[in-house]
C-alpha cells in the first residue's frame, strides 16, 4: 500500500516526465505515444510575446488528448508576463481558448519568479483530486457518488508498522 507521499512522487515523476520529453522533443514535431504512458498532467507554454507560440498550443494540446488518458490535467502557461509590453497574445485570448478546451489557465513570468510555483502546484493539486476521485471509484455526478460505502483506511496494524518505518520511506 502506497502512503500519500509515494503517491505524489509517482505523480510529480510522471508529470515532469512528459515535461521533460516535449522540452526535448519539441524540434521533431512529434512524440510517440510510448512518451505519454502514465502521464497524468502536463503543463502547455507558450511566449505571450510571440503568436506562433500559442498558434501552436491546438497541436500540442491535441497530441496529449489523442496519446494520453481523458483525465489528464493540462494548464495552459503564458510565460514571460514580465514583458507585457511586448504582449502579442492576449489575457483574454488565451482564458477564452483555455474555457473552451476546459484546461486550466495562468499566465507566469520565469525571470520574476511570478506564478511558476503557483502554476506547478495547481496542476499537482488537481492531479491528486482526479487520481483520488479515480481511485474511490467517485465521479463529479452528485446522482452516481456512492452512497453508504465503507472505505477501509487500514487498522492498527497499518499505522504501527507506518510508524516503524516512518512516514516517507519506500
């Protein structure tokens, strides 16, 4: 039985996987769909400085859909909000797409620092409700959420032998 921290290595593993790989990958156009097996949530940037980025978002984007499971969590990222002067994608334009694909929206600033953590740890957040939702077997439909079901979080046993070989430990 995996504890809670175990739970979200696997999960910040498998995310930065897929970051990883586009960030390598991205001048060939194409990942093979190996690259996204277990991928839970992915982070989508584009340059709000320069339009071809987010022209691009719609390939990206659809690639994910077509290669990974239905309940990935994807955000949509507008980085280098320090440069607003320079902006050629708009705030406006990139939260209408991200409502109408229904991925989740921020716009970031990498040199300032500005939402970057914010960013990672909204994606990481609503990666542990799905898996949750996932594992409990509960959907967002208030008429098919189980109804007077048990769930079994362990015994004595359980929490005795968690504290022998403490919280963290694999």
């Amino acid at each position: 039985m995996l504890n809670i921290q175990q739970h979200v290595t696997y999960y910040i593993v498998n995310f930065f996987n897929i970051l990883i790989v586009i960030h390598k990958h991205f001048r060939y156009r194409a990942i093979t769909s190996a690259y996204y097996r277990g991928t839970v949530g992915a982070l989508i940037v584009y340059d709000i400085t320069r339009k071809v980025t987010f022209e691009n978002v719609d390939r990206w984007l659809k690639e994910l859909k077509d290669h990974t499971d239905q309940n990935i969590v994807v955000m949509l990222v507008g980085n280098k909000a320090d440069l607003g002067h320079l902006r050629a994608v708009t705030t406006d334009e990139a939260k209408a797409y991200s409502e109408r694909e229904n991925v989740f929206f921020m716009e970031t600033s990498a040199l300032e620092s500005l939402n970057v953590e914010k960013a990672f740890t909204e994606v990481l957040t609503q990666i542990y409700r799905v898996m949750s939702r996932k594992a409990l077997g509960v959907t967002t439909d208030p008429a098919l959420l189980p109804k007077g079901q048990t769930i079994n979080i362990g015994g004595k046993d359980d929490v005795s032998a968690m504290k022998k070989t403490g919280c963290c430990s694999s």
